[in-house]
C-alpha cells in the first residue's frame, strides 16, 4: 500500500512539476511577442496623438483665416480692393418731374 500512494504522490508531483513548467514556458513566449507590439501599440498612440494635435491647431489656422473679416482686410490691402464708399440719395420734391417709362 505504501508503495502505491509514493507513486501516486510521485505522480501527481511530477505532473504539476510539468505544469508548471510549460505554464512559465508559455508565459515567456507570450511576453515575447507581445512585448514588441506593445511598443509599437504605444508608438502608434504618440503619433496620433500628435498628429490630432496638430490637425487641431490647422483647423483652428484654418478658421481664423477663412474668416470674412480676414478676407476683407486682406482684399483691402493686398488688392486694394475695398467695399463701394456709402452712397448717398438725395431726394428732391418736384412735381414738375415725371419718370417716362
């Protein structure tokens, strides 16, 4: 009987022996593979990080210089083009004065 439960305890101690060991094997394969896309995931994040910051201050260019007022300044200086000078209507009272049509 002794001999039977020192086998079964040799049994069971070399199968969580083996266990253990392809669970630490696997465990270094997966860091492997992962740890490199790791850094390429977080490289990517920096990017578009930086790429949406720089997106959001061309917008923001974009905006500032699209604007009417801008754009009137600009024909005003660069072109010299300016907006007509007020008008002004002069009204006359005149019955004598009949529009032919």
């Amino acid at each position: 009987m002794k001999i039977i439960e020192k086998n079964k305890r040799s049994i069971f101690t070399q199968v969580l022996l083996f266990s253990f060991v392809i669970f630490t094997i696997s465990q270094l394969v997966v860091n492997s593979v992962l740890t490199p896309l790791g850094t390429r995931l977080e490289s990517l994040n920096t990017e578009k990080e930086h790429l949406l910051e720089e997106n959001r201050v061309i917008s923001e260019e974009i905006a500032k210089s699209s604007s009417l007022k801008v754009i009137e300044n600009l024909s005003e200086k660069k072109l010299n083009l300016s907006q007509a000078k007020l008008q002004t209507y002069v009204y006359i009272e005149d019955s004598s004065l009949v529009a032919n049509n």
